[in-house]
C-alpha cells in the first residue's frame, strides 16, 4: 500500500482548511496513494475558546467530517483524519480531539478521542493547558483495514510507551502519530520519541504534522514543528516531510512488521513485577 502524509499549516478557518487539505488528498490520490493521512487538528488550529465555540461542531454536524467523507468515496481511498476539535455538549464546555478512520466507501470505521492532555511549560512564554480546553478520551483504538491493523494515537500521546505497547499487544501493526508538535519539543524530542514508539513494537509509525505559524482570527498565533515522518518497524526514518507544506509518500509493506517482530519478539517477554 502507498501511504501518503499530508503536511499542512491549518489556521482556524475550518472551511478554508477543508479545501486546502481536500486538494492535497486529491492530489495525493491521483499520484496513487490508496491510504491518506491528515495532522491533528486539520480542522481549526485555535488557541481562543470564544472562537472555537463560535466555529466548532458536535461530529454529527460537523462540515470537516462530512466532507472528508464524501472525500474518501470520491477518491477511492482510506482516509485517517489525524483529529479535528468538535464540540461534545459536555456540562463543561470542553472539546473532543478526535481521530477518525474512513474507508473507501465513506464509512467511519473506528473513532480515537485523544488520551493524554498537553498541559506543559515548555518555556515562560510558552506553556499549554489542552485540558482547560479538552476533554480527554479513555479507550485505546484498533481497527482492521487491509494492509494491516491500525492502532490509533495523537501527538502528545507519543510520550505513553505503555499506550502503544498496548495497541500493539492488540494486534497493531501500524501506529498513527498525527500532531501538531511544538517547534521547541519537536527539535529536542520527536524523531527520538517516533523511533522509540517503532523499536518498542515493531510496527510502523505514520506521523504527518501541522508545520510552519497558524494565521489565527482571534488568540495567540502558534507555530508548529512539521517534519512529518515515517519510521519502519526496525527504527528506520523512511521519510522526513520537513518545515513546508507537502505530502511525503511511502510503502506500506506488512511483511516488515512480521520481520523485525521475529528478530526481536519484544512483545511476548513482558513479565510481571513488584513496583518500587
């Protein structure tokens, strides 16, 4: 399978941000790429809640959704949505970081809202509370497709060996990593962290990123890392998108997974111990 990482610069427009990243799909689609994958957030980067309660949607509402949908059945292809921020009708107000899997008819065939909350003072000037904004999700997310079993997670989630080492356990072979990564955090911390994630496993990691500065409406404009990349199930960087807007391209080849899993059987030699 061709899989395909759309790397893009969002701002909290979710309109314009459906055109632009439909036209990456598409054009993504037409070089032959029968799995498609978009960054978190691909719908509204945003850091005021006035403006995302002013834009955001409940999923069954929600124009981003529908129309990668639609999408996916036009082109003939699987689409994972790397996550949008959807309104939830919770008491409280917060968000969902949702994660969607889309098969080629337009079906959504598995949900992930995103577990663990970016709430971190990367510097003085830059610190974040996702939870103030988010709710966080509780299960973790297999999902069958053709060319393998997809475990699901989203950015901030890559720092959770245990959640992947799960997913794996279950019986992932390739690991979605979408984000919207801090330029600070993802200079020191991504390649290692992806490549870590991939050697722990023995899957493949899919990583596209939001990169370059967010145009935003209202709120503090935000920079993001970009360098989406995919790391194989032996700890290989096979491709860095970068810190431009692009689609990084590569094969899918399952068989990988079986390979690196038989040198090195990681997976079956969990014991069981006393904590400290």
């Amino acid at each position: 399978m061709l899989a395909a990482l759309i790397q893009t610069t969002s701002s909290d427009d979710p309109r314009e941000n459906l055109a632009r990243i439909s036209t990456q799909v598409r054009s993504a689609a037409h070089d032959g790429a029968g799995f498609i994958l978009t960054p978190e957030v691909s719908n509204c980067v945003s850091s005021s809640r006035k403006h995302q309660n002013a834009v955001l949607q409940l999923e069954q509402d929600d124009l981003s959704l529908a129309g990668y949908r639609a999408l996916a059945a036009e082109m003939g292809v699987w689409l994972s949505i790397g996550s949008l921020a959807l309104k939830t009708g919770d008491a409280d107000g917060r968000f969902a970081n949702r994660s969607f899997v889309i098969d080629p008819s337009g079906a959504i065939t598995a949900r992930y809202d995103k577990i663990h909350m970016f709430d971190v003072d990367v510097t003085p000037e830059e610190t974040y509370r996702e939870s103030d904004g988010y709710r966080p999700g509780d299960r973790a997310v297999v999902t069958d497709t053709p060319f393998g079993k997809l475990g699901l997670s989203i950015c901030y989630d890559v720092r959770f060996a245990y959640l992947y080492r799960a997913l794996a356990q279950a019986g992932a072979e390739i690991l979605t990593v979408p984000a919207a990564f801090s330029p600070v955090t993802g200079q020191a911390h991504w390649e290692s962290l992806l490549r870590a994630r991939a050697i722990e496993t023995g899957c493949y990691i899919l990583a596209p990123a939001q990169c370059g500065t967010h145009s935003t409406a209202a709120g503090k404009p935000r920079k993001t890392y970009g360098h989406s990349m995919v790391i194989s199930p032996w700890g290989e960087v096979l491709a860095d998108g970068g810190t431009d807007v692009g689609t990084v391209f590569v094969e899918i080849d399952r068989m990988k997974v079986a390979q690196a899993r038989s040198k090195i059987a990681a997976l079956r030699h969990d014991r069981q111990f006393e904590g400290p």
